[in-house]
C-alpha cells in the first residue's frame, strides 16, 4: 500500500478551501494548510500551519520539511484599499511558492486564479495576470483555474451582496455598460469542478475557466432575482463615466466609501468564458435565502 501523497493548500480558511478539503481521500492525500487564522478553521481532515505566504523562509520550510508533492494555492488578497498589497500577497506571495515548489521538486503547481486576471482590472487583476505568467514561466507542470461570480456561502459582498439588497431594499444601482456579463456559479458547484480539475491527472500546462451556463447583464440578473421574489424594485442606472469619477476620488482621497480603488476598473475589463457547467441558479438561491430569513424571524 502506497503512502499518501502530501499536497499543501494555502487560503485554507476561504470556504472554498474548506470545502474542497473535506472532499479530498483522505487516504490518498494528507493535507497540510497554510492559513493566518487558525481560528477560522475547525477541520479533523487537514494538519493547519499559522503562517504567511509573504515569508520565503517560511514557505520554503514546510514544502521542503513536510515533502509536498502537489501545491494548491489559493491565497489572495481580493479587496484593499492599499493597492500595493495586491503586488505583495497575489504576485510576491505566488513567487515565492513556486520558486520553492521547484527547488522542492514539486510534481504539479494549481493556481486558484480568477475570471478577472487581465491588465484591465485594475491592481488585483494586473497582480494576478503576473501571477499567472511567472507560474507559466517557471514552473514545467501547472494548472491554472479561473473561477467566475461565486455566490452562496456566509460573505456579503459580489453576487451575495446583490441579492441581500435585492430583499432587503427597494432602490438598487445598476452599472451601465459593462463589457462582459455574469456568468455566476454556486460555491458548491464551483467546488466540485475545481475538485475534478485538480484531479484530473490529463490536464497539463492549461488555464480552465469555471462558470455558469447562463450570463447575465447587471440589468438582467436584478430583474431576475426581483421578479423570482417577487419584489418591486426601483432601479436606478449609473452610467460609467460617473462611476469612474467615484474611483479616481476614492484613490485620490484615499477615501473609504465601501468601494475599493480598482473595482471599478474590474468591473468593466472584458472577461474570458469558457463552457458553462450546470449550477444552482441566482433564483434558486435567492429564494433559499427567504426561507432561512422567515425560519430566522418566527424563531426571534
């Protein structure tokens, strides 16, 4: 019987991470996760290290000490308001992993990139984009996955954030003229791909993009969702030079506004899709949130 191979997971307290740590064999793979907050994580199945992604030392350490064979690494900053943090964790932090993947002799390399890495977006974006190209550049057996819109879970921002506003309020944004549209995809759907990528033994040198079949207009997808529950909403268009103005004051201000200086720069860059796999729909999901609220409210 063959020892199992030991695989390190970084962004291991994302719910991304923790549920594609409870589908992996635990027979097969001993899992060893790298997280900045342990307390964030209550999983028997993996072995947790309290550690940064930014400390070379670190990093070349526990892939050398524990013998890791495969790295899945998924640690990003995606919000700030410093946009060179997006340099330091997403670029230097990616460096830094597969410099010492390879000095390790690491057999494979997977990115948990995002459908937004382009030079468009904005600094997480571009962070990312770099992140991909050193990977591609330096290391011989990689995969990388670009997940779309992920919604579902407990975090209120994205697709969530929407629909939270979509119940709970009557007069809504709407960004005008975006260049490409939502394709979103549940959390648990877009884990299970993710989980047949990594380990799909076929899939060498490829960068996979993870998204649902249907897209959406911002438009279209508020319609949708309010007209599923029913709810009159007031829609009020924003077009885009106007939002553009609120980010050049945001970055010239270092104002804090609930708008983070590149996302607007995200929002509008053109975004690759690929085959479009089945999910939970936002209107599914929406009405789920209903119940849960009513269940929540007769036990108040």
């Amino acid at each position: 019987m063959s020892l199992p191979k030991n695989i390190l997971i970084t962004g291991a307290s994302s719910i991304i991470m923790k549920e594609l740590i409870e589908k992996i064999n635990e027979n097969d793979y001993k899992i060893w996760a790298v997280t900045r907050d342990k307390s964030k994580i209550n999983n028997s199945k993996a072995e947790f290290l309290v550690g940064n992604i930014c400390d070379p030392i670190f990093i070349d350490t526990i892939i050398n000490e524990k013998k890791i064979a495969i790295v899945i690494h998924a640690a990003a900053i995606s919000h700030s308001y410093n946009i060179q943090d997006y340099n330091d964790v997403n670029f230097q932090g990616t460096i830094h992993l597969v410099n010492a993947s390879k000095k390790n002799k690491v057999s494979k390399f997977i990115f948990i990139s995002t459908r937004a890495a382009s030079l468009e977006s904005g600094a997480y974006g571009f962070s990312k984009l770099k992140a991909e190209n050193y990977i591609k550049t330096n290391f011989d057996n990689w995969l990388i996955i670009r997940p779309s819109e992920i919604f579902g879970g407990n975090k209120k921002e994205g697709i969530n954030k929407l629909i939270d506003d979509l119940l709970h309020k009557k007069i809504i944004p709407c960004p005008l003229n975006v260049k490409s549209k939502l394709f979103p995809i549940y959390y648990q759907d877009a884990v299970q791909r993710i989980y047949e990528l990594i380990f799909d033994a076929r899939l060498e040198n490829e960068v996979k993009t993870i998204n649902g079949k249907e897209g959406f207009s911002y438009y279209e997808l508020i319609h949708r969702i309010s007209k599923t529950i029913e709810r009159k909403i007031f829609i009020i268009p924003v077009p885009k030079f106007i939002l553009f103005i609120i980010q050049w004051m945001v970055k010239t201000f270092s104002l804090k506004i609930g708008i983070f200086p590149d996302q607007v720069s995200r929002l509008y860059s053109l975004k690759e899709t690929q085959q479009g796999y089945n999910t939970l729909s936002v209107e599914e999901y929406a009405l789920s949130q209903i119940k849960i609220s009513k269940k929540l409210s007769q036990i108040s």
